[in-house]
C-alpha cells in the first residue's frame, strides 16, 4: 500500500481493499497528463480528443426550456469544439457565440453547421 493511500485514510482503518482503491486512484490520478493548450490543439490535429458527442446533449434538452431565457438572449458557449448543442440553442432564436482554441474544431463546426 502506498504511504500516501494511508495518509488518505483514518489510522483506524482496517480495510485492505479500501487501501489498495485509494491507492490505485493515485496512480491512475498521476498518469493523466494535463490538457494544455498545445496538447488540445495536437489532439484535434490527430482526430483524437475524446469529447465529441454525436448529437446534442439530452440534458440541455431538458434543462434549457427550465432556465427560460429571454428571446434572442446571448448564449456562450467556452470550449465548443464542435459541439451540436450551439445550433440547437442558434434554432431556438438565441445569440449562440461558441469560443474555441482550435482551428481545427471551429472549421469542423462549421461544415456540420452547413449541411
């Protein structure tokens, strides 16, 4: 067991297996590699960043009519890659600006906006 999994946990703890969790999270928490600018811009260079959803996200069906903004209400939208949730807010009559760091992703928005 790993000195930090035990500093994680009471001194009374007697749970092996807990231990052995804790542990392992570390590990698994030191292999992921921070997401830097030039690593996101690489990743969508290769096609390979992992967050695309294929349709638009079901909770933002649900919640946005909840939240009832105004008509033509400004929307912003950090981190958009090229997410179909913009053109679901821009069909419902709001101000949608999407903010991207990749040219990549923005292009890639773009011709699936146009079809």
């Amino acid at each position: 067991m790993a000195a930090n999994a035990r500093r994680l946990c009471c001194l009374s703890c007697r749970n092996a297996d807990h231990h052995a969790d804790i542990s392992d999270a570390i590990t698994r928490q030191k292999q992921f590699e921070p997401v830097t600018n030039k690593l996101w811009v690489n990743r969508w260079k290769q096609n390979d960043t992992g967050s695309h959803q294929l349709r638009i996200n079901p909770l933002l069906r649900r919640f946005l009519p909840q939240l009832d903004p105004p008509a033509n209400e400004k929307i912003l939208v950090p981190l958009c890659a090229k997410s179909h949730d913009m053109d679901l807010m821009a069909d419902d009559g709001y101000q949608v600006m999407g903010v991207e760091l990749s040219k990549i992703a923005i292009q890639a928005h773009q011709r699936l906006s146009d079809k």
